[in-house]
C-alpha cells in the first residue's frame, strides 16, 4: 500500500471562521468536485504562510459560492482571509495506478 497525493488547492482564502458549527472545512461544492472528492472526505489543511496544519473532513458548500470556512475546532488553527493548501490522498495497492495528482 502508498499513499499518494490525489489532488491540491494550491492556494484559497479562508472565507469564514465559526467555532460553534459543526467541526470540518466548508468547501464549493464546485471545488470539491474538481479536486475529484467527496463529501466527508478527509483532507489535510495547511497555512501558506502561518504555522496552522490539520486534518479534517470536507462538507460541501454553496455551489459557485468559492467558500472555504473553518468549522468548530478548526477555527481555531486559522483566521478569515488567511491563505492556505487544501490536500487530498489516496491509497492504492500497486504504484502503477497512480495517476499524477489535480492541482488547482
């Protein structure tokens, strides 16, 4: 088994921060769908440029919204209209159906 780097955003601005929702990252659901993903999926949060960095689970968003928002705990690793990553893996049994990976 390897796990490898599916897909990325490589760069979205967090929209909104609310401790009190549900924990997880809100995403387009436009964007979930070009980072070939779905709903619960687990992902990797980093900051572009602060020290932030979790893993969490995505619920889908407005479509056409470009909505990024922090939910419950991880709100309190980001702030709005910072810059971060979005990642997504998967884990496949044999290398030679890796694909190379969606950068958007």
């Amino acid at each position: 088994m390897i796990t490898l780097l599916k897909s990325k955003i490589k760069e979205i601005a967090i929209t909104r921060c609310d401790i009190q929702c549900e924990g997880s990252i809100t995403l387009d659901e436009d964007l979930i769908d070009k980072m070939d993903c779905k709903a619960y999926e687990q992902v990797h949060v980093n900051s572009k440029t602060g020290k932030g960095r979790i893993i969490t689970y995505l619920l889908p968003g407005t479509r056409g919204s470009k909505c990024c928002e922090m939910n419950g705990g991880a709100a309190n690793h980001f702030y709005e209209g910072e810059k971060v990553h979005i990642l997504a893996f998967h884990t496949l049994e044999i290398y030679n159906n890796a694909r190379k990976p969606i950068i958007i």
